[in-house]
C-alpha cells in the first residue's frame, strides 16, 4: 500500500465516505485512514491523483463573448460613405458584412486584426497587412444602417486619414 497524508478525507462524488482524523477508518474503495494517513492500494493512487487532476482542470473557464457583434447586427446592403474633409467625396460600396468597414482602405486583403474596443454601438480595431500596410478604425454606430467611421494608417505607400459617414441607401443592384 502507498501512502498519502491527508487532514481531512472529504466526499467526492461519493467515492470516500469517511472523514480521516485520529484514529481508524476505512476509505471506501480507496484504502485504510490510520492516524491522518490514508493508506491506498498501489494502482488507486494513480487513479485518485488523475481523479485531483480532473477535478483541479474541471474548473469553469470563463466563456469569450462573441467579437464585434455590433458590426454583424449593420444592415446589409448598398451604403454610402460621405468622407468628410479635404477630401469630401461620396463612396458607394455594397456590404455583405459590416466588418468590411474595417479596412476600406485595404479591401479583400487578409490582414491580421487587433481588437482594441469592443462595445455595444462602437470598436475599435487595428490591423496589419504583411508589405501591404496598416490601419487603426473607429467605427460608432448611430443606427443599424447610420455609423460614423474614423479611419487612418499607411495603403500603397502613402498615409491615409479620413473620417465618414456611413448610410444604407437600399438594397445591392445585380
């Protein structure tokens, strides 16, 4: 028999039913308790060790909210950007998925994305294009087809800064 000290042998999942302390009891189906000492047939040992481990990794893990979920309730459509500034100028472009808002300036690329703001009516993400570029987007949500979008970073070389305002117009043509 092994031998494994313990102060108190307490009920897990019905498998000891004894409490050890001074004195003598027997463990149901693990061994003998003498004197604080629980005295366990050798193969029980490694399956009451791999029972500790399950139960020490069997705690909760705290569950991840869904990421961007404001920019997946936009409604989908034709959307009109009206960049504001030096540069006024009206954009049309027909979104199938608001998280193309992201990276205007770096459309149908794979970036990796940075999440640095996650809420209700607004984000904030900053992304990467490998020899391509980078941008960092605000985008607030006034409406699930009105959002405000703030937009800066490098594309072919050049910086790029702009703010919008982003509208559904209606549904996508052909």
């Amino acid at each position: 028999m092994a031998r494994l000290v313990v102060q108190d042998a307490r009920l897990v999942d019905g498998v000891w039913d004894a409490i050890c302390r001074i004195g003598f009891c027997q463990v149901r189906g693990i061994g003998v308790c003498m004197n604080g000492i629980v005295w366990m047939k050798p193969l029980r040992v490694l399956g009451t060790a791999a029972l500790g481990m399950c139960l020490v990794s069997a705690a909760p893990v705290p569950v991840e909210k869904p990421v961007l979920t404001m920019l997946d309730h936009l409604d989908r459509g034709n959307w009109e950007l009206r960049v504001r500034g030096d540069e006024a100028r009206v954009e049309r472009i027909c979104l199938d998925n608001g998280r193309r808002l992201i990276q205007l300036r770096h459309p149908q690329l794979r970036c990796e994305q940075v999440v640095l703001d996650d809420g209700a009516s607004e984000v904030t993400v900053q992304y990467t294009c490998k020899g391509q570029g980078y941008g960092r987007t605000h985008i607030r949500r006034e409406t699930n087809s009105l959002v405000q979008i703030d937009s800066q970073g490098i594309a072919n070389g050049f910086p790029f800064s702009f703010a919008a305002e982003a509208r559904r117009t209606g549904e996508c043509r052909g």
